[in-house]
C-alpha cells in the first residue's frame, strides 16, 4: 500500500516487525508510546531513523536494525537519545554502510540503560562511541564481522561488562581499555581518567579471527580482570603467547579454550596456579611446542587436546587430579605415553583418536580406570587394533564404547564387552567378520556399525547369521541400511 502521505496511529502496540516494506510506511507510524520491541529489516531506501519515528518510543526496550543497506546512522541528533531512555538492548546486523549511531560529529553518546549492544557485519564501522564507557549498566557486548574497527575508544569499556564478545574484527590491534587495563593505568592517581578505583566486572571474553591483535596477548604489562570465568580465543594468527603475567590474580578463571591458533607456541608455565580452573581445550594449534606440559591445578575436570602435534607429553602426576572426569587426545602424534602413575582411576570419558604413536600397553591405563563409563578408541592406540583379535581390558563401570578405523581387526574376543555396555559403535573396520561367540550384552541398547562390511551383512534383518543374537537390541543401526528394530 502508499501510505507515504497517511498516518497509522498505534498507541497500544508492543511489538513490530518491520520486514521489507517501503521506508514511507515507516514514516507515516506515529505514537508508537507503547512499543517495546521493534524490528526493522530490509528497508533499502532507509538511511537514519527520523526524529517524528523515534519522537514516540519512549517504551522502547530492544531495538534491532538488519540488513538495511543504505542505513548510514541510527538517529538524526543526541536530542534522540533523551527519548529511548527505556533501551535496553541493540542489535545493528548485516547493515554494509552503517558508521555512526548520530549523524553528523562530535561525541557519540548511548541511551544511559542500556544493557546489551550487538554489531555484527557492519562492514565501515570504523570506530565505537567515545562515551561508551559511561554506561553503566552494559553487560553483553558483542562486536562481529566489523573489519574496518582498528581501536576502541581511548575512554574504554564499561567496568560493567560481564560478556565481552569480539569476532572477525581482522584490523583490531588492541583490546579496550577497562577490561584489560595496563598496571600503571591501575595504579595511577591524580587523574580522573584513569582506572585506579574501578571494578571490572568481565566474566566471559571471546576473541576469534582478530589477526592484528599483539604477538604476545595480555603483554606489556596488561592483565584481565579477577572475575574472569571463560576465556575462549580462536582464528587468531598473530598470537604466538599468553604471556605468564596474564594469569595473574585470575582467581575465578574457569575455563580456557584456545583453538586454531596457528602460530601460538607456548603456554604460561603457571597454570596450576589457576585454582577455580576446571577446562583446558587446546585445538588446532600445529606450532605448540611443549616438552613438558605445565602443571594443571587440582580443580581441572576436563583436558582436551587435539591437532597439536608438537606436544610431546602431558602434564606430570594426571593421577593426582581427583576431579578429572573427561580426557580427550586427538591427533597429537608426539605424545607417546601417559605420564608415571598413569591416569586417575575416578575418570568417566577417555577419547583416544589418532594416536597411533602411543605404544604403552592398553593394559597398563586401561585397567586402573574403575569408574570410566565412555571409551573412544580410534587406530592402534597402545597396541589396540594390530592384531586380528579385539582384547580391551575394560572395566565393569564402562556404559558407552567407540571403536573406530582399526584395519586388522577381524573378531571380537567374548571377554571384551562388560555386562553394563548399553551403546557399542564400531565405525571402518574392513576386516571384521565376527561378534563374541557368547553374543552380545543384553544391557545393549544401540548397536551401531558403520563401515565394516562382513559383520553387517551378518547382522541384516531377518537374512543375517547374527540377526537372532542382536533382535532384542532395541536400536541397531547399519550403515546404508540404517535399520531400526
């Protein structure tokens, strides 16, 4: 419809969805003092909300603008923001020639509530409001796919955030201030600008694909904030270390996931000193060259390390960390053995997936482990696979095990299922023709068989020689065939 020259009264409306009309329509809606949510997407003609728009939204909470093309800025004047003093949340996404939240120049300000403030693919932003550091109620910021953003504001972040997020910002070289604060910052006086009563409140920090960021993250005497929860960095190619300083007073630290950092070398060497740390991810990280792995502190439950090829051991005394549960090694090809004393006995999942140069015996870390319930077993970890025999050591507590990519294998010995098992994958061994003689566990409940032609045609519906010992199974899958029962 033309409602250029109309005009579309709605006081009682509390939410819209704006989706590919004529900019025009927008215009004609008036005394919107009602509407809390508004959602205004693929408006091609729309450049900036205008003064007669945004008069009314003085209910206003969660305000999203995508993919308008042509949006430019937000609002004509900072005479704007005394009306959306109700936001609370922002989402500008996927609008390519927005640059500025006002127009025209001069400090940029934000409504003073709001809470959370998300940009996602705004391709010439350029810069952050200079007064962002004034709200102090902002807790989730996430800034994404906003290549041309190179410094946050010279004020900083809000001490308030509790989520900082940044992704895919490939020409940002420092992250902001208030966060990440430089100890002469924190201990400096006399000026009002600086950082030496504040209080950051930051808990969880992502940093992904922010290639220009410096060599040695949190250097130069930067330090993160003693609330630190999560700390999660990928895609980034400049880091090559986490400085040893980093980690100081990181009481809460929680968890600590670094992944596809190609050229990270080194990890701080003081990591048992993280006493809340209970997960540690390394992934894809080929240049890690780590002789001897640090010390993990006795709180960590959950280890995983995959694609790192030059780790050449795990950390020393694993048995000693009573609360490890969950071990995963995915193609670290240079870790041979597990350390002296083996692994804790209380561990629940271990996932061993190529790792063929691990030689130690299966039986000498396989037994021990009294309480694992999940096993994945891929290649000829520990001997495992190289012979035509299938023989694990496996204790009477495991529920769920994986065998995966052994080529030699050909039965299953009858003493390798405990009674407990209740989901058995066996996924690429060409050669496997028999199942244990005595059949399988009746606490089965899925079998799963991928890939190893001659036990499945064994085990097909009605036709197969294994058919009556797996029919009370009630879940039996087969590759091309995925037959339930």
């Amino acid at each position: 419809m033309d409602a250029s020259s109309s005009i579309i009264s709605l006081p009682s409306l509390n939410e819209l969805n704006f989706q590919g009309c004529n900019e025009g329509v927008l215009k004609s809606l008036v005394n919107l003092t009602s509407l809390t949510n508004l959602v205004i997407e693929d408006v091609a003609e729309l450049t900036c909300l205008n003064h007669g728009f945004t008069s009314s939204l003085i209910k206003l909470e969660k305000l999203e603008m995508k993919s308008c093309e042509n949006l430019m800025y937000l609002w004509q004047d900072k005479d704007v923001i005394r009306n959306l003093a109700s936001l609370k949340s922002l989402v500008v996404n996927s609008c390519p020639e927005f640059i500025s939240f006002i127009a025209g120049e001069g400090d940029i300000e934000l409504p003073s509530n709001l809470e959370n403030l998300n940009l996602q693919d705004c391709i010439n932003l350029e810069k952050l409001p200079s007064k962002m550091h004034t709200l102090s109620s902002l807790r989730d910021l996430t800034v994404n796919s906003c290549p041309k953003l190179v410094y946050f504001p010279e004020t900083g972040a809000p001490v308030s955030i509790t989520s900082l997020k940044i992704h895919d910002c490939k020409n940002l070289l420092y992250l902001p201030r208030g966060l990440i604060v430089h100890r002469d910052e924190h201990h400096s006086t006399g000026n009002n600008n600086n950082f030496s009563d504040m209080k950051s409140c930051l808990q969880e920090l992502e940093i992904h694909k922010c290639d220009s960021l410096p060599v040695s993250l949190f250097s130069d005497g930067r330090f993160l904030s003693a609330t630190l929860k999560k700390l999660d960095i990928r895609s980034c190619k400049g880091v090559e270390s986490l400085a040893e300083k980093f980690i100081d007073d990181l009481r809460s630290l929680q968890e600590i996931k670094i992944e596809d950092c190609e050229n990270l070398r080194s990890l701080p060497k003081t990591l048992h000193t993280l006493s809340q740390l209970t997960c540690l991810e390394l992934w894809k990280c080929p240049a890690l060259e780590l002789e001897c792995f640090p010390p993990l502190p006795p709180s960590i439950s959950s280890v995983c390390l995959e694609e790192c090829p030059k780790i050449k051991s795990l950390p020393n005394h694993l048995y000693r960390l009573l609360y490890l549960r969950y071990l995963t090694i995915i193609r670290c090809e240079s870790i041979m053995c597990f350390p002296d004393g083996g692994l804790p006995p209380q561990l629940q999942t271990l996932n061993l997936i190529g790792c063929e140069n691990m030689k130690q015996p299966v039986r000498e870390w396989l037994t021990p482990l009294t309480s694992l319930q999940d096993l994945d077993i891929y290649g000829s970890v520990g001997g495992v696979g190289e012979e035509e025999d299938l023989v694990l050591p496996l204790p009477s507590s495991l529920l769920h095990l994986y065998i995966e990519d052994m080529k030699k294998v050909e039965r299953l010995s009858s003493n390798c299922l405990p009674p407990s098992l209740r989901s058995l994958y066996i996924s690429n061994c060409p050669k496997l023709r028999e199942l244990p003689q005595d059949g399988l566990p009746p606490s089965l409940e899925w079998l799963w068989i991928k890939g190893c032609g001659r036990v499945e045609e064994r085990c097909k519906k009605g036709t197969g020689c294994y058919w009556p010992l797996i029919r009370q199974i009630p879940r039996v899958e087969l590759s091309g065939d995925d037959s339930i029962t």
